[in-house]
C-alpha cells in the first residue's frame, strides 16, 4: 500500500507543478494581451488623430511624431519578438529589454536622421 500511496503523492505533485506552469503561462498571456490592446490603441488614436485633420499622407515633415507606417513597422516587430521569445523567456524579462532598448535605438536612429537633413537644408 505504500508505494500506491507514493505513486499518488507523485502524480499529485506532477499535476500541481502542471498548473503552476500553466498559471504563469496565463499571467504571461495575460501581459502580452494588454500590450497588444495598448499598441492596437495607439495605432488607432494615431490613425484618427490624422483622419480628423484630413491629411492622413501629407504630414509635416518637421513633425517629431512617428507616421503611421514607422508606428506599425515598430508595433508589428515589437509583436513578432515578443511572439517569437515568449516560449524561451517565460521566466526572463532581458528579452523585454532588449527589445525595448531596440525600439528606443530606432526612434533616436529616426530623429537623428532628421537632424542630419535639416543640417543638410540649411547648408544648401
């Protein structure tokens, strides 16, 4: 009787484990849920923002702010990395950083493109 009782108390523990592993897989989807609702936001705030002034392709372009393509192309690598890396770093958030340290090198990359082209307009 008492190896039934062990091979009990193991399957119980395997079964505990189990949802442990789901609960926290749930809590990652839960993140990943709200970050998808906040950019799907975003990008529609964006959109009617541009829509309401009637120039959705005529933006200025001394304007700081990301079009709407950069916005999407930053959104959708944003999602495929996280899609991607959601597996591998169900317990390590360097993977976020990363990532967030790549979009903020993207948006400095942008703005100093635009420095370098004004510099370049007032030169001329």
């Amino acid at each position: 009787m008492a190896s039934g009782e062990n091979a009990l108390r193991e399957q119980i523990k395997e079964l505990k484990d189990k949802i442990a592993y789901v609960e926290e897989e749930m809590v990652q989807l839960r993140k990943r849920r709200r970050v998808y609702i906040a950019k799907l936001k975003l990008m529609e705030n964006h959109i009617d923002r541009y829509h309401s002034k009637g120039d959705i392709e005529n933006t200025d372009s001394s304007n700081e702010s990301f079009s709407t393509t950069e916005l999407l192309e930053l959104s959708l690598s944003s999602i495929s990395s996280s899609v991607l890396c959601s597996d591998a770093s169900l317990y390590d958030d360097s993977d976020q950083n990363n990532s967030e340290s790549s979009i903020e090198g993207g948006r400095h990359g942008r703005f100093r493109y635009k420095r370098k082209q004004k510099i370049g307009e007032k030169q001329e």
